[in-house]
C-alpha cells in the first residue's frame, strides 16, 4: 500500500480508514450482486473491514482488488450455505431492494446488474459460475484470483464465467427490458390507473402473458405461487389495491432502475418493479416482506 518508512499504527489505521472509504462502494457492491440480500450484504461489509484492520496490507499491490476478492469469498461461503435457506422460503424469492437514487443510505456500484431482473438471472446460476461473473464481468478481477476464491484452476474459473455469461445473454434476450425512460413512462400510467381502480387502463398496461409475482416470505399475505395472464394480473392489482389502498405510491430507484414505493400507515409496505417489453408490463414483482424492507 506504500513505500518508504513504515508507518505507525496510528498512521496505518489512517491510511487504511482513508481507503476503506473509497472502497466500500465496491465491496458492499459485489456482495449484494452475489446474495441480493442488502442485510447480509451488511454483514459481509462489516466481516471484510475487519480482516482488513487486522491485516498487515503492506505487501498488497490492488487493495480494491483485495477487499472485493474477500468479500466475494465470504459471500461465496453464504451463498453454498444458504441454499437451504433459500430452498424454505416460504412462496416466491425477489431480490431485497437497494435504494440507489439521490440520498440512498447504500453507495453502490450501480448498473444493471443490480436490477432485480439481472439478479433474479443470476440466481439460476450456481454460486460458482455466479461468482466468476460478477468478479469478471462486473468487477473486472483477473482469473488467477477467481480461481483461488472458488478452488479451482485458472482454465476452470475461466469457464465458469464463460458459461455464466451464456446463460445471461440468452435469459436477456429472450426477455428484453425497456429503457429506463420507458419504464418512467409506463410507471407514471400505471400508478394513474391503479389509484383510480382503473381496471381496462390496467389491462391496457399490461402483457398478455403478464407474470405478476409477490414476496411475502410467509410474514405478510403474498400469492404463494406467481400469478399468470395479463387480465388475472389487473383483477389481483385492483382487488389489492381495494383490500389495501396506500397513502401515496412514491416514485424511486431500486437497482438503478425505476420502482414504485407504496406507503400506508406511515410506512412502507411494498416495493414494486416491472420489466417491460414491446410499452407493455411483462413482470410485475412487489416486495412485501416486511424484513425487505426496513431498509426502504
């Protein structure tokens, strides 16, 4: 990290709380790509600085590159030990939103692959392969260090994201997303039509083929199961949005990408995103699980 004279304790605990701070982003970044969880991403942040404080980094070249291969290591043992976590969840999984617009409490590397679309590909991955992409393609780590997180040989790592980075490219195109302006548009018609109960203006909006899918994770009523067709889609969103109407609907950034926060009874109880295709909403997800979203 420095040449010249060895610095004291003081000066090193300095110099490394200067560039922890220019690094955060990139570590809490590569951990909530891998998991999708914005508290465990916490947690490994938490983890990563404290192996850093209780570690001479005198001799490491890259301390970003560092810090984001410890922290994919730490998220990589998560990830093998959360499958049957995520194997009990109670009804459909969504990534916990990640407030990433002005006055975000979480700084983070945005682009598309914190949308919730992209990390909902990524769970299809196995956590190998998720790790070689997010470290290559994402955060540009070279393979000799991959293979080393995942116990695995340069060639191997290679491959791993080699077949990571397949499986995203045919998910994307077989599905793919509007621009962000777009989705603004579509959003703005949306939340028109469901304060107002508007039932044909939601048909309108949506796809035939919509998918609408809600996470509960058991602790607040959610549809179990996604539902399927444009038309059941708007007779759910109407019957909720009777059942429960909200305070306001606020307009945020989630992932990077637009989202709809709806509030009732001085709080946040959804978090809504879409995927559009061709102006129409092919996805509807809303988070509802109350754990999601403390952070909100």
């Amino acid at each position: 990290m420095g040449d010249g004279h060895a610095p004291g304790p003081s000066e090193r605990e300095d110099m490394l709380g200067a560039e922890w701070e220019r690094h955060r982003p990139a570590v809490f970044g590569v951990a909530y790509r891998l998991m999708g969880s914005v508290a465990d991403a916490e947690d490994v942040t938490q983890d990563v600085w404290l192996r850093a404080a209780g570690t001479d980094l005198q001799d490491v070249d890259d301390l970003r590159a560092w810090l984001v291969t410890v922290a994919a290591r730490r998220s990589y043992d998560i990830l093998r030990s959360a499958r049957f976590r995520r194997e009990t969840y109670v009804g459909p999984w969504l990534p916990e939103p990640l407030l990433t617009g002005p006055g975000a409490s979480e700084q983070v590397l945005v682009d598309e692959s914190v949308s919730s679309a992209m990390l909902l590909i990524m769970e299809e991955l196995s956590p190998p392969e998720r790790v070689a992409f997010v470290l290559h393609d994402v955060f540009g780590i070279e393979f000799g260090r991959i293979g080393e997180v995942l116990d695995v040989s340069v060639p191997g790592a290679r491959q791993l994201a080699s077949r990571a980075r397949r499986r995203v490219a045919t998910a994307k195109e077989s599905t793919p997303q509007a621009s962000k302006a777009e989705r603004e548009r579509v959003l703005g018609v949306f939340r028109a039509a469901y304060e107002a109960g508007d039932l044909a203006g939601l048909v309108e909006l949506l796809h035939p083929d919509a998918v609408y899918v809600t996470d509960g994770g058991g602790k607040a009523a959610a549809a179990r199961k996604p539902i399927h067709g444009g038309e059941r889609v708007a007779e759910v969103l109407v019957r909720v949005g009777r059942k429960w109407p909200p305070d306001r609907i606020d307009f945020v950034e989630v992932g990077g990408e637009p989202a709809l926060a709806f509030h009732r009874e001085g709080r946040v109880y959804s978090v809504d995103t879409v995927q559009i295709t061709d102006g129409l909403i092919i996805a509807y997800r809303r988070v509802v699980n109350p754990d999601k979203l403390v952070r909100v």
